[in-house]
C-alpha cells in the first residue's frame, strides 16, 4: 500500500469512554463492585481512526468537544496519539460505559446520547470539514447524530468532500443516510440490521442494489460473524469470515470501516479492501477494548476469509 494523505473521520457524537470490568458479576445481592476502571475514547469516528492508525495509516479526527468530559477526551486522544480537529461545544461530551467481565468479555453497554449542537456550532464544524479536506485523502462519515440533529447532516458532508475532489465513505442509518444517498457518496458501509432500517428490504442483495439505485456508488455489508458482501457495479463478492470465539465485538464494524477506507483509498481495488478490513475486524474482536489489534494478526485473519463472486 502506498503511502496517502491521512483519512479524514468526521463523526459528531464522540464519547468519553468508561470501561468497568467486574470479578463478581453473578455474585447474589444487588451490589457489585469493582475497581478496575479503564477511561478511553469512544464513538464510531474515533473507533475507525483507531483501526485506520493500526492498519498502518495516517487519521484525523473531527468533531463537536464540550465541557470537561470535552477537555478530558481530547487528552485521552492525545495521549493515545490520534489527532484531532475539535470545535468547542456548549453542551458537555457525552459519557458512555462498557462493562465487562474480568476477561474482558463484555455484558453490557451503556449508551448515553449525544445532546443537540445549535445552528451556530454545525456551521462551525461544517467550515472546519471543507478547511480540512484538501489536505486529506478521503472522508469518512460515521455514527449516529445528535439529538435533533438535520437529517441532512451526512448529506452536506457528502457535498463538500464532492466539491474538493475526495472520496466519501458513509457509514450511517436511517433518515441521515437517505438524505446523503441523493448526493451519491463513492461508498456506504453499513451492517445488516442498518440496511433493514434503510431500505425495509430482508433480502441483503436486494438491498445493497436498492441503495446503489438510491446514489451509493458502492455498498458493503457486515452481519457480525456471519457472512459479509460487497456490491460494486453489477459484480457482489460474499466473504465467509473464519470461526473464533470473540471477546468484545464492540468497533468490529468501525474497525472494517476505517481499514476498507485506507486500502480503497490508497487504490487497493474495494472488494480486496473489504476483505482486508473485514480481517481487520476479525482480529480486533479478540481483545477487549475496540479497534484494538495487529496487522500481523489482521493480515493473518485476511488470510482465512474465503470470497466467492
């Protein structure tokens, strides 16, 4: 892979993350306690910088900061070395918590919503997005939206990194991601629960082909440890994902996200991207905290992903 500008990863529902891991979960009684804390970053931007980082990549990260969970986080990223790009926000950066078990599988995530931005702040961070661009490869749009946030915010997005002359790869839901196919971004990673909420369709190819008739130039389509698919023109590659025994699935499609995005985006042709990220997301499932792996082990995990077209 060639060396490319850094990819750009937009998401405006960062989290300041909590992790607690318990030694007692099942023990009878109403209290559990534990002291074993861990504090980190979360939200599906940061997730997908992470694995773009560890897929041997260059990322930056853009987004809303508000308060001293704001502060707190950016810290945390820049402890971690991930850059960012931040616009200061009136309300506080959401917390969100994962509990774990004391092997770091997980048994509950707790997520809190991101509170709504003013009009005067999505213009701020939409000047900063078009700033940014002409100095990044590709632009990654992901996660959910904020509270009473536009439907259009994806679609705008879409908008200027068309107008700079760079790729978009969407990944999103619903409403935001019907709005953004009118604009027709290059590539919409989605998983299949998302593609069911998008386009109503049970069938995943049938809904893969409804969203490129909807704008998307290419689709990918993730279902956890089941098997994966890449639409691209008239050709559908199906990945079937080796067995494991995952310990956190938490960022597994984040992680399939931001590493598809760094190959395709360095000219790596998409299907093969797919399944270099989907060996990505593979390897990272067996830790515990997200996007956390190797490329020795995400090379290896590529490896064993059987393509059939």
């Amino acid at each position: 892979m060639e060396t490319i500008l850094p990819v750009l990863c937009f998401g405006p529902t960062p989290a300041l993350q909590r992790g607690l891991r318990f030694a007692d979960w099942d023990a009878p009684g109403d209290v559990v306690r534990t002291r074993e804390v861990r504090w980190s970053v979360g939200g599906k931007a940061t997730n997908a910088a992470r694995a773009v980082v560890r897929g041997g990549g260059q990322a930056t990260l853009l987004g809303p900061a508000g308060g001293m969970n704001g502060g707190r986080m950016k810290a945390l990223l820049r402890e971690e070395g991930l850059e960012g790009v931040w616009i200061e926000v009136a309300e506080e950066t959401r917390i969100c918590q994962t509990l774990q078990t004391a092997e770091g599988n997980r048994i509950r995530e707790l997520v809190e919503d991101a509170l709504p931005l003013s009009c005067g702040e999505w213009g701020e961070l939409f000047a900063k997005l078009e700033q940014a661009l002409p100095f990044h490869a590709g632009l990654l749009l992901c996660g959910s939206l904020p509270v009473d946030a536009p439907d259009e915010v994806y679609a705008t997005g879409v908008e200027l990194a068309k107008a700079a002359g760079r790729k978009v790869i969407l990944d999103a839901k619903g409403a935001p991601l019907r709005a953004a196919l009118a604009l027709k971004p290059d590539f919409v990673k989605i998983n299949r629960d998302e593609l069911r909420e998008t386009t109503a369709l049970e069938d995943v190819k049938a809904g893969m082909h409804a969203l490129m008739e909807m704008g998307a130039g290419a689709v990918m389509i993730t279902d956890g440890p089941r098997r994966a698919f890449v639409a691209e023109g008239r050709k559908v590659w199906a990945y079937t994902l080796p067995e494991i025994q995952p310990v956190n699935p938490i960022g597994g499609g984040d992680t399939v996200a931001g590493v598809t995005a760094l190959n395709w985006l360095a000219g790596v042709p998409l299907h093969e991207a797919g399944r270099m990220g989907l060996g990505a997301g593979t390897a990272q499932t067996l830790s515990a905290g997200p996007a956390e792996f190797t490329l020795d082990d995400a090379r290896l995990y590529t490896k064993k992903i059987i393509v059939k077209s």
